[in-house]
C-alpha cells in the first residue's frame, strides 16, 4: 500500500504556496504592463497547470481565461512540441487550440526541473490593445471565418529558447500589430510574470522534493487535487462544480467531434464551444 506523502496541514500549506506563486506572477504582471488594458483594466490572467494539464492555482483570475482553457493550451504545446526544455516560451492564442479569442495573447512556460523532466507549466494570458485584425479593434463579430478577421494566429508557437526571444516571431507581431511599442511592452511583461512563476514553481520543488508535488492519485500529492480544494470540499459549491465539470465534459465531446475540420475553416461566428462551458461556469459561480 502506498504511503501518503502529505497529510491536511501540508497540503493547505502547499496549496497557499502556489496561490503565492500566481499571486507574484499576476503583480509583476499588473505592475509592468505598458497598455491600460493591463494596467488599468486588468485584462489578464494568470495559473498554474500541472504537467499533465490539469488547472492547479489561480490567481485573482477572470473566470473566462482558467476554467476552461489553460487546459487546453497547455495539451496544444506539448502536442506540437514533444520535448519540452528549460527556458523555452510558447506564444498561443489560437481559439480553436483552447484560447478564448484571438486578442488574447498567452504566454506558456514549462517548469522543467534539473533532471529535465517537465512539472508545471505556468500561464500568463492578457487581452491585447491590438492583435493585427483586419479593422482596427479586438472584436470582429461580423466576420465570417478567420480570414475575413486577419488577425495573426500562433498555436503554441515557441517564442523564446534558452531563456532568449526568437526575433522572427517578434518583429512579426510588431510589424503587423497597429501599436506595437504597446505590444512591445505587454510581451516583455507577460514573459516576466511567467519567468517569475517559473523561478519559484523551481525553487519549491527543490525545497519540498518534487514528489510530494507529483501528479499521483494514490500518493496524496498536492497535484492530486482539484485546482481549489478548499472551496470543492465545501457542500454548498458541491453541486455547481459538479455540474462545470458536466459542463467541460460536453464541451470536450463537441471539441472532438469538431476535430475532422480544420480550424481554418470553422466559421468565426460559430462560437467556440469552450466558450459556452466558461460562460456557464462564471454564471454558475456567481
């Protein structure tokens, strides 16, 4: 029989540890933006998801960018990108990869210890003043199908390795973004607010060992729970959680379904069906 690692008080303690880490990440985030859509309306969010794509943590988050949707985006870079290394950086905002929409940039980092084995993966996602659409604005509901949008559209695609930005990707978002120093200044935030998570989701498994935070369902880890034990355990939120995961699980069945199509071709005003199950689910916990 398996020992477990954990008991109630480490558990607490650990979960609170990467609440921190989400927290550290959303500041640096807040307090570095260039764009007021960062800084004054905090159009962002940031998580933690375990390495086997699980929601961990989250901090002070819109429910819209990590209920659903982290998940998703993080299957997306290690589907396209196998190996996965220390200082390696992913910019997604594909909406048919698992993203919102596509003003909504996603920086991904994968935690990758000493060892070289992939533990965490750390989101920074935050609405740009500009994504390159056709017309000047983020929102193109009129538009019949991605092409008629324009806007530019990278599925986890690596912007940064060895710790250092891969210049192609970069000047071109800022030659087809219309405010590109705001751009500019959004990126370099955003990846600083997931190398901060990255440092520190590091620094905690050398601390506590790397298997007590393990994704294994019979060790007692801290990844073994749900994304916010405290609020699951509770009897009166039992029944709306219940009904969100209900709620995921048809929106992964339509996912699939969807999969024969390429994504180029799905029209635009077909809404995403992940989109349907965050809506939902923020109804659902307000």
């Amino acid at each position: 029989m398996t020992e477990k690692l954990l008991d109630g008080a480490e558990m607490a303690i650990l979960i609170n540890r990467f609440e921190g880490i989400a927290r550290k990440m959303t500041n640096t985030l807040y307090r570095t933006g260039r764009s007021g859509v960062l800084n004054r309306a905090r159009d962002f969010s940031c998580c933690i998801v375990t390495h086997d794509c699980h929601l961990l943590a989250a901090a002070e988050s819109l429910p819209i960018h990590v209920l659903v949707g982290p998940n998703l985006m993080a299957e997306a870079m290690k589907q396209f990108h196998p190996t996965l290394k220390r200082g390696d950086a992913f910019l997604h905002n594909s909406p048919y990869h698992g993203n919102s929409h596509a003003a909504d940039h996603t920086i991904l980092v994968p935690v990758v210890d000493d060892e070289c084995v992939h533990r965490f993966t750390v989101l920074t996602k935050a609405h740009q003043a500009d994504c390159g659409n056709a017309l000047p604005t983020t929102y193109m509901g009129a538009a019949v199908d991605v092409y008629a949008e324009g806007a530019l559209i990278f599925p986890a695609v690596k912007v940064q390795e060895d710790y250092k930005d891969i210049d192609d990707i970069v000047r071109m978002c800022e030659v087809r973004i219309r405010v590109p120093g705001q751009w500019k200044g959004d990126f370099l935030a955003m990846v600083g607010s997931a190398r901060i998570g990255e440092r520190e989701v590091l620094a905690l498994g050398r601390e506590v060992g790397w298997a007590k935070l393990e994704d294994s369902p019979d060790s007692g880890s801290i990844s073994a729970r749900s994304a916010w034990p405290r609020a699951s355990g509770r009897s009166r939120r039992a029944a709306p959680l219940q009904r969100a995961r209900m709620m995921r699980s048809q929106a992964r069945q339509a996912e699939e379904s969807a999969s024969s199509l390429p994504w180029h071709h799905i029209p635009n005003r077909a809404v995403s069906p992940w989109i349907c199950a965050t809506t939902s689910m923020h109804c659902l916990a307000a």
